[in-house]
C-alpha cells in the first residue's frame, strides 16, 4: 500500500525552484571515458542478448559507475487508482527510493518532460518528489532523462547526488541520454516476449530490438563467431566503411585495419578467440573517405546455454581528437624542451665574453685593454637584449597584445628601409643583392615599421643561410589587388619535408644539419603572423638542399595616392639634455643604480641613489618641497617594500602632487605595465633601460 505522500508533489508551485538544467552548459565539462563507456556498452549488448529483463537492473547499476552518482533507477509509466504514475522498477546505489515508490504523472512536471522528450536537472528534487526523499542523505541533484517505447512515452532514467559537491555536467547528460535507450530496448524486447506465443517470434523480436539498437549506437558494433569470423556488425560500421556488408563478413573486416596496425592487432585478436577471454586494443581504421581513425575497441566473448563459448562481441569506439590531442600535447612538450635547451644555449654564448671581460679587468694589466673589454661587452649585451626583445615581440604579436599603426605606404619605400637594415648582414657576407621594384607606385594601408620587420628578417634569413659570395634577390610587382614581394636566394635550401614546418615557433630548420645561425627561431613565426595581421599570405618554397630559397609574400594593395610626407625640422640636441634635472634613482641593485646614475649625471642630471623603498620615501621627506626631485625611476622587485607600494604612498600625499614616477624593471608583459599604471606610474621602462627613450621622457 503507498503512502498517500508518495503520490503527490510536496510543493506543486515550486517546481520552478529546482529546475536548474541550464546549467549543465554552463559547467565545466569533463572529459569522457570511452573505455568505460565502451564496456559499459558492451556489457548491456551481452545483457540483452541473454537476458532483457535484467537490462533496467544492470543499466540502473552501470550508472551510477560511469556518472559517479551515488544512486539512479529506472521507472515505468503505470497506473494505480485510475491515474498515470511512474513506478520505480530499477534502482541502485545508496539510498536509492523503494522499488515499487511511485511519482503521479498529473501532478507532476513528469508526463510532460517525457512528451517533450526532454533531459531535465534538478537541485534538491526531493522537495517536490517525496519518492526521492528516502534515506538521509537526500539527493542534493537529480538528473533525469526520459524514454519512449514504441514513440510514447514510457519511463524515466534518474541519477542521484547526494554530496553539496557532486555537480552533474553535460557529459553526465550524454552518457544517461545515451543509455536511456537501453531501457527502451530492454521494454520493447520484454513486451515482445511477453505477447509473442512462440518461442522462435520471441527470439526474432529480441533480435531485431538489439539490431535496431545496434544500428543507433554511436560506435561500430560487431560479432564474431567461435573462429574469430565477422557474423554480425552494425549500420555505423556500414556506414563509416562505405563497404558492404558482405565485404566485411567473414575476414573480410581485416582488410579495413591499417597496416602497420593489422598483424599485431588481428594475432592478438585471435589468441584472445583461443582463450576465451576479452581483448581490447587501439587501432587505426578506413574511413569511406579514405582517413584514417583511431578506435578503442573492446570485445568480450559470449557465452550461451545452448552451446557455451560462441564467439565475441564488442563495440569500437572513434577516439582520434583523444589521440589527436595527446599527440599535440607531447609535441608541445617537446618543443618546449628544445626551445628551454635553445634560449640556454643562445643566452650562453654572450655570457661567456662577459664572464671572460670581467676576469680580464680585474688582472693589474686588465686596464689597458679596457677600452676593447667595453666595445666586447656593449655588444654581447646588446645581443641578449635582443634575445629578450625577440622573446617579447613574438609574444605580444601572437597573443594579439599590439596593435598596427596602419597608414597609406609605398611600398618602395618599405623595401628601401629593409634593405638599410640588412645591408651590413648582406655587405659583410659579400653577397650580390638584386632589386627590382616597379616604377608606378604600390600602395599599402599599412605599419612601415612592421612591415619593415619582416622584409627586414626576409633578407637577413637569406644572407645568413646563403654562402659567402651568393646571390639574394627582391622583387615585387602589383598582381591584381595584391602586391607581391618575393625574396629568393641561391643558399643551402630546405629539404621538401621540412617547408612545413618552416614558420613554426622556435624551428630552426638547419639547427640540426650544423648550418644554423643562433637565435631563437621566432623571426618567420613573427613574419606570418605579422602578414596575417596585415590581411596578407606568406609561403616558403625550395627545390631542395642546395638549391636556394624562396619567400613570397603577398599584400592587398591600396588604390588610394599616397600623401606627401610632411617635411620635419629636426632639433639641434642639447650638449647636457639634462642639465637642471633632478632625479632620484631607487633601485636595490647597487651596480644597476650607480652605473644609471652615472649616466644621467653625463648629460647634466642632478642624481641621488638609494637602495630600497622606505630609503626613497625618507628622500624625499627631506627634499620636498623646496629640492624635490622632477621625477623618479624606481625599480619594482625590491624587498621590505616594493615599487608598487612606494608609488602608492607618493600619490597620496598631496606635496608631491607633481612627481613623475617612472617604473624600472625587468617585468614587461602587458599586465606589469597594467599594474603599474594601476598604481599611478607615468612611464613604464624594461632593464635594460633605452636611454633615448629615457632622455625623451624625462625631456617631455
């Protein structure tokens, strides 16, 4: 006998309350397990080939394993008393209603879910379904998915959460979705049974109910016989083969395998038909359009009472974007790996001269050479700012941090700027350059520094990469609306296999043969993605090593004319730009305050160092306001209290309401500068500092 309560809603207004199924986009969604999924399949193929009844039961159970509830059932449409209930007739996990409890259809949101064939959530369901209050603990989320049998609505899947912290997501709603049809299956099948009066119509309305969920199931289903020979696959398997059936019966399903995959995979196959056991394994197979995918396939055998072992069954399921993106994953870590051992060793190489200066000048005889100690050391400095620079500039570019300052340009004068830059790189090798520009003018709306940049690493690539005394050309031309600029040398080449991979990050393609040249290998990544930025193409070509190289970048054009450039005044510099100026250094790095000071005081800068925050602070209580300081460059990573918070305290206190503050630091990503701008900086510079544009700051 029901309890009265069982039968109705507790709250017939609050359904709105607990409904919350739009969530399930909004989670996280994590990842699926296809080879749970996959022998959870298979288990539910075998129980309804043995067994239909006990599907509802086996499917209830295999629930709560792969969506991690901790209970879930199985209902069916009934009636009691002349009304609609839904009964439970399969449950499983902890604290699971009653079998038996009963939810009335017209009084609940139920009946209509299943008209609409819709997947619905609910958090603390048990206040609207006394049949889900059960035991303590209660279901914090109910998941619910509807069936039909027979295209009416027949019953409902539930998937219970009884922890605050167990949140249903939409893989959850795939995996009960996709299982609810089991329940359809096993119902059509028992009906089947149950009506049918002859044993071989109760058999033949089994097997069609597990061919007609085969056919539906997002996987390739087959069976083998005893001898390990095709007897039974399903219309997936048709359909992604695009053979017939009768091609892959039998052996013919061998021929779909890869061939690097089939020995191992159909031996291994075989000996798991010898033992009797299940078998699973990955392998590639044919896709009608000829790809190749990755399956996880997974076979059990079967077992009957009539004869015993009679073959396997299983289920294949597509996991290439699995393996796709694991594969992805290694290679970026290995990229990685390289990239680290490249920086180390291209940061190495100038710290050695460095290390080498600093040893010299510390001999008693080290004075003398001083003056070649510091041309050396400028320059070995200079090429780790550009290491760093490099480092910067690509990961502005690619993670779309900077923005072109786009503008009518002729492209001559594009090319005439780029060839200034490599010329030295291109005298020094002794190389023939060759340049052929057209006459008329071609117009780009463009950034001349950017574009510039990337003719400018055309010509260096093909200076360096080309023997001394070889051959570079440029040329461009209109083709259409597109300006077409082509660089080609007479150089070492690139292999045909590696062409690809050219304007990937970090890829120095002659690295490995001995015939790179330093660096990072970021200057083609930032040349593509510098001409994607412009609305441009890039492509590499090369018949072979030996036979030279070829870029050829294209640009749509502009038809506009050009306006004259404005004719500019340049300023006669100052002998001391700075002299006047008072500026306080705050650095905790002595050497890097000191030797900045030192410089400033060069061009007429009235200088005072200290060494950390609360020091800088006290400074200029003592100056202000009648010797303040006109601005202060403070370093940022200093222990005690850090740039950020001396900047702070300055901006609040009005008596130094006119103080320029500039940031020095060794931090340069956009989100630095974002903070120091935050905390009332005026300039934001990177060690090692430019010192033009420091002079032009400080000047303005």
């Amino acid at each position: 006998m029901q309890r009265q309560s069982d039968l109705h809603p507790v709250h017939p207004n609050s359904i709105e309350d607990i409904l919350i199924t739009a969530e399930l986009e909004r989670r996280p969604r994590r990842a699926p397990d296809h080879a749970a999924e996959n022998r959870a399949m298979a288990a539910l193929a075998r129980q309804m080939a043995d067994d239909p009844y006990g599907v509802p039961q086996k499917l209830a159970e295999l629930l709560v394993e792969l969506c991690r509830a901790d209970s879930a059932g199985i209902s069916l449409l009934d009636h009691e008393d002349g009304r609609e209930v839904f009964r439970w007739t399969a449950t499983a996990g902890a604290s699971a209603p009653e079998l038996g409890a009963t939810i009335a259809r017209d009084a609940s949101p139920c009946g209509a879910v299943v008209d609409r064939n819709q997947l619905m959530l609910f958090r603390d369901a048990g206040r609207f379904y006394s049949a889900l209050r059960g035991d303590e603990p209660r279901a914090c989320e109910s998941l619910l998915a509807p069936w039909a049998a027979n295209g009416k609505a027949t019953g409902t899947v539930w998937v219970n959460g009884h922890s605050p912290e167990r949140h249903f997501d939409a893989e959850d709603a795939r995996l009960v979705r996709s299982l609810a049809s089991f329940a359809a299956a096993a119902y059509q099948a028992i009906v089947s049974q149950e009506e049918s009066a002859a044993g071989r119509r109760e058999l033949r309305a089994s097997e069609d109910t597990f061919r007609t969920l085969a056919d539906t199931a997002p996987g390739l289903i087959w069976r083998n016989d005893e001898q390990g020979r095709n007897v039974f696959i399903n219309r997936y398997f048709i359909d992604f083969t695009g053979r017939t059936a009768d091609d892959i019966l039998g052996t013919g399903w061998r021929a779909l395998i890869h061939p690097d995959d089939a020995d191992e995979y159909v031996s291994g196959y075989l000996d798991a038909v010898r033992g009797r056991r299940a078998y699973r394994r990955q392998v590639r197979l044919r896709r009608r359009d000829g790809q190749w995918r990755w399956f996880d396939s997974n076979g059990h055998p079967l077992f009957t009472p009539e004869q015993g072992y009679a073959g396997h069954v299983g289920m294949a399921l597509d996991i290439t974007d699995a393996v796709q993106a694991e594969e992805a994953l290694k290679e970026a870590g290995q990229r990685k790996d390289e990239f680290l051992a490249m920086l180390a060793h291209e940061l190495r190489n100038p710290l050695a001269p460095i290390s080498n200066a600093v040893h010299l000048l510390r001999r008693p005889d080290g004075r003398r050479k001083a003056d070649r100690l510091i041309e050396m050391v400028g320059r070995q400095v200079s090429q780790i700012v550009k290491l760093v620079d490099d480092l910067m500039e690509i990961s502005r570019i690619t993670s779309g941090k900077i923005a072109l300052e786009k503008q009518p340009v002729a492209l001559a004068d594009v090319v005439a700027a780029a060839v200034e830059t490599s010329r030295p790189l291109i005298d020094q090798a002794r190389h023939t350059l060759l340049l052929s520009v057209p006459v008329e003018p071609l117009r780009l709306d463009a950034d001349s520094v950017r574009l510039t940049q990337v003719l400018a690493n055309l010509l260096n690539n093909a200076a360096r990469y080309t023997d001394a005394g070889g051959r570079i050309e440029l040329r461009a031309h209109g083709e259409g609306n597109e300006a077409v600029i082509s660089v080609r040398d007479n150089g070492i080449g690139i292999p045909s296999d590696q062409l690809p991979q050219v304007f990937d990050m970090f890829t120095q393609v002659h690295r490995t043969t001995g015939r790179g040249h330093g660096g990072l290998g970021i200057g083609l990544a930032m040349v593509r993605n510098l001409v994607r930025m412009h609305g441009g193409s890039v492509e590499a070509y090369s018949v072979g090593p030996g036979q030279g190289s070829e870029f050829v970048v294209r640009l749509p054009l502009l038809p506009q004319a050009l306006p004259e450039p404005a004719e500019g005044r340049p300023s006669d510099p100052s002998p001391l730009p700075l002299a006047g100026r008072r500026i306080l250094v705050v650095d905790d790095n002595r050497d890097a305050a000191e030797s900045l000071a030192m410089l400033l005081e060069l061009d007429g800068a009235e200088v005072s160092v200290v060494n950390d925050g609360r020091a800088a602070l006290a400074a200029l209580e003592q100056s202000c306001p009648a010797q303040c300081p006109d601005a202060v460059l403070l370093d940022l990573g200093m222990p005690g209290m850090d740039g950020v918070e001396v900047a702070r305290r300055i901006r609040q206190d009005p008596r130094l309401a006119g103080l320029r503050i500039a940031a020095l630091t060794g931090w340069g990503q956009e989100s630095d500068r974002a903070r120091t701008r935050e905390a009332g900086f005026d300039f934001h510079l990177t060690k090692p500092a430019d010192l033009g544009l420091l002079e032009s700051w400080l000047l303005a």
